[in-house]
C-alpha cells in the first residue's frame, strides 16, 4: 500500500494553519536554543531573524535553512530579503520604523453585516500601529449595531465614509518604532473623543492602546476609562516589552489625581504598585499635540453637597407609569409609557431640570440607582445603548450640560418614619404617584381576601393585583400570623 504525505499542508484542512505552526515550530526550535541572543520570530510561514550583529544574522540563517531542508521544508530563493527594507506580516520595516504598506479599502463588496465585520476585525488589527481614535472610528462601530443576523444588509453612512478614508491614509502616512531598552518607556494618554487614547514613546511611537469601542457600563466617566486605560496600558507593557512604563503621562494635575484617588475606585487599583512615575506634562512634539482636551473631565455643575438657597424638589415614579416632582408645596405629576418605577422617575428628574434650567437646585430622589448614576452624566463621553434607558439618561446628560447654575441630587429613604421636612416632602411626592393605584379599591379588597386566605408575601401580592409595593407591604404587616422582617 502506498503511503502519501504533504510536506506542504493544503489550505483546505480546518486545521491547517495549526498544523503548519507547529511542524515549522519544531524545525527551527533546535536553532532557537542555540541562538539564544537572537530574535527569531515565527508566524506560520513566514521568519523574521534579527540580532545586533549582522555576521552573525548570516550564519544563524544559514543554520536555519540547513534544518528547515532537513525538515523538508524549501525555502524559496526570491522570498529571502536581507537588506532594508524588509517585509513581513504586511509591514515594511525600514531601520527602526515600522510602516504600514499602502493599502486602498475596498467599498463595493460592503453590504451585509458579515463585510462589515471582517472588515472592522482587520483594522481593529492594524490600530496598535496607526493614530486612529475610537472616536474617530465610531461611525463605522455604530455599523454593526441592530440586527444580528450575518446577512442582514448594511449601507456606509457619511461619516462611516469618512473614517475609511481616515484608515487609508493612516496606513499611508503613519509608522511606528521599535522599543530600545536603553532608553525610559513612556506611556502617554491622550483626551480624545469619547474614550481616552494611549501611546508608548520613545522619541517616536511604538504602539498605539486602544479601549473597547463599546464601553463596559451604562455610564463610565470619562476618568474612571482613563483609570482602564492605565491599567491595559501596565498589562500590555509587560506584556510586549517584559518591563512596567517609566512615566505615565496622563492629563490630570498632581491635586486631580488626589481627589480621584480620594473619590474613585478606578484610580487606587489602575494606580497599585505602580513605583514609576505618573505626570500630566507631555512631550514637545507635534505628533503629541493632534489630540484637543476633552471637554467633559471633573464634575462642576452637580455638587456632591447640598446647596445654600436652593429649591428644594422631591421626585418619584411608580410602575403605574405616574411621575411626579413637589417643590414649594407645589405638586407636578404626570403620566408615562414606562412600566418601571426607576424609568419614570429618571423622567421625573428630567422634568424638574427642564422646569428650573437657571435655578440652584437640591433635589431627592428614592432610587438608589439614579443617585449614583446621574451624577456620573457630566463625566461620561458616551452611554452604552440598551433599551430605553440609555435614551433617557441622554435627554439627561443633554440638560445638566446646558446648565450654567449647579444642583445637589441626593438619595432618601422611603418610607423611614422620620420626622422632618425632607421625609414629609418625599412622601408627598410619594403619595402623588399612588393617586391612581388608590382608586382601585378592588384590586386592595381582593389581596386582601387572598391574603387572608393563603397569606402571600408581598412580591407575590403586588405582581398579582397591581398593587404598589407599599400598599402590598402592609397587607402582610397588619396580618397577625404573618412574620415581618
């Protein structure tokens, strides 16, 4: 029986490529350990040799053949370069520049959203070595948003347009350098639109850091992804150069990075163990100065204290859709298409800054959740699309930007049984979103039967009567043979 057998693997096996990888990591693996001060760097097919001396590049490649030919494996004459510049992996390096070759993107195959993924897969790939922003790309991200199915059709918009030519002549123009080690490695951070930029330096630059196009919140302040961007700036450091950066050079002054340390979880762990040093003074060179500072970086319209001679404002929402905001013993209620109480709320809040855009103002709210998220607005570039929350939390970000006066948002607790007039102005807007739900005396008389009855719990009793939560919670509180907590 004849035996066949490649010693060139066909392209058509699945599992080609590693295969290839490995058989050709196995030839030359004797050639490694003997030129150990040598970089030999492997990829498939393709090698690249280098090392500080060039008599001894030779004779290592000499090496390399004889074992690869032992391997079976030829190497093909034409496709040997041993003088500038050199090719490989589709860069041209050129002494210490590494350059992007020319490329021109094609445009008429993009339709489906499948195109548009692989194509946004290769630039993705390209970005460690081109000064493109997220921002800047973020046309063509908004591309493979909406229908998940791979071929659901897709157009180029405008400004999807113009971020492709944006990439043809980044791959043209720009180019990137190789680390020397007996220089410092700085990381440099730059204020671009909608997520932070960074960039190792030395003299030239060597690599470009890019944050996920999507961010990992609803809301991220601009600080806290600059905080992100420390942290994937370290990881990525050891791991492509084997050392931490020297320097940081980020935007903020030495009493900025004091209050974000103080006031931010982000900054105390991007920061931990970190024994180099961090500045806000970037380097004369005009590549640096392309990025403009961000407009949105500290807090100053939303005050972390309540203010003197403000109007005081409470809001609510119940799941009936009812909003509601109280100030001066005046009550404001109106009706939404929200079923959730933090979403007709959220449009409570937006209804009171909308009516007082020129006054300061204290204004509490019972939602945890919109206390702590509200006042990250004024910091964060961009909000994570999901549902309709992100629509409502833009509508807010809208209006705190437009405001030239501050305002406190504060969180109270419903329901306390204390005195006082911030508990009393709570549960007036309180009581104003329950005018509808109190008229339904019999859905309260049914719970009350079944109830009495079955002695339900309080979740169960407010999903099946529509009751409000309150009005489900002394159900089961008056009950004398039900236990409360």
């Amino acid at each position: 029986m004849k035996r066949y057998q490649w010693k060139v693997l066909p392209q058509g096996m699945a599992n080609s490529p590693t295969l290839c990888q490995k058989y050709v990591a196995a030839a030359i693996e004797p050639v490694r350990k003997t030129w150990t001060q040598m970089y030999i760097i492997h990829y498939m097919d393709d090698i690249l040799i280098a090392g500080e001396i060039g008599e001894q590049v030779l004779q290592c490649f000499a090496q390399l053949k004889q074992k690869l030919t032992a391997a079976g494996l030829q190497i093909a004459p034409e496709k040997v370069q041993l003088q500038d510049p050199y090719t490989y992996l589709g860069f041209q390096i050129n002494g210490p520049k590494i350059i992007n070759l020319k490329a021109v993107i094609r445009r008429d195959h993009l339709k489906t959203l499948n195109d548009f993924q692989k194509l946004l897969g290769d630039i993705n790939w390209l970005r460690p070595y081109l000064k493109l922003t997220t921002g800047e790309l973020k046309p063509l991200f908004d591309i493979l948003k909406g229908d998940s199915n791979p071929k659901s059709l897709r157009s180029i918009t405008k400004g999807a347009l113009i971020a492709l030519q944006q990439v043809e002549h980044a791959i043209a123009t720009q180019f990137v350098t190789s680390i020397d080690y007996s220089q410092p490695l700085i990381f440099i951070i730059f204020n671009t639109a909608v997520t932070p930029t960074g960039l190792f330096w030395q003299n030239n630059p060597i690599m470009w850091v890019h944050l996920p196009s999507s961010p990992k919140k609803v809301l991220l302040p601009y600080y806290d992804a600059i905080a992100d961007l420390i942290i994937l700036g370290r990881e990525n450091s050891r791991k492509y150069f084997g050392i931490e950066p020297s320097t940081i050079i980020q935007p903020y002054t030495q009493s900025h990075i004091h209050w974000l340390l103080q006031n931010t979880e982000a900054w105390p762990i991007a920061c931990a163990s970190y024994t180099g040093t961090i500045d806000n003074h970037y380097p004369p060179n005009k590549l640096i100065q392309f990025c403009k500072l961000h407009a949105f970086v500290f807090p100053h319209i939303i005050s972390k204290e309540p203010l003197n001679d403000a109007l005081l404002i409470f809001t609510d929402g119940s799941s009936t859709g009812l909003a509601a905001y109280t100030y001066s013993n005046v009550v404001v209620k109106f009706q939404t298409t929200y079923t959730s109480a933090q979403l007709v709320e959220l449009q409570a809040i937006i209804a009171a800054l909308s009516a007082f855009p020129c006054q300061p103002l204290n204004i509490y709210t019972d939602s945890a959740y919109l206390a702590h998220s509200i006042p990250l607005l004024e910091t964060v570039p961009q909000i994570k699309h999901i549902s309709d929350t992100a629509n409502l939390f833009l509508q807010c970000q809208q209006l705190i930007r437009k405001r030239t006066t501050p305002f406190f948002l504060g969180h109270i607790r419903a329901h306390s049984g204390l005195p006082g007039p911030l508990t009393q102005g709570n549960a007036t807007a309180d009581t104003a979103t329950k005018t509808i739900a109190t008229v339904t005396t019999d859905n309260l008389q049914q719970s009350q039967k079944a109830h009495a009855l079955h002695h339900l719990n309080a979740q169960t009793l407010r999903l099946m009567f529509k009751l409000t939560r309150e009005q489900a919670r002394q159900i089961v509180k008056q009950c004398a043979n039900c236990i409360t907590y």
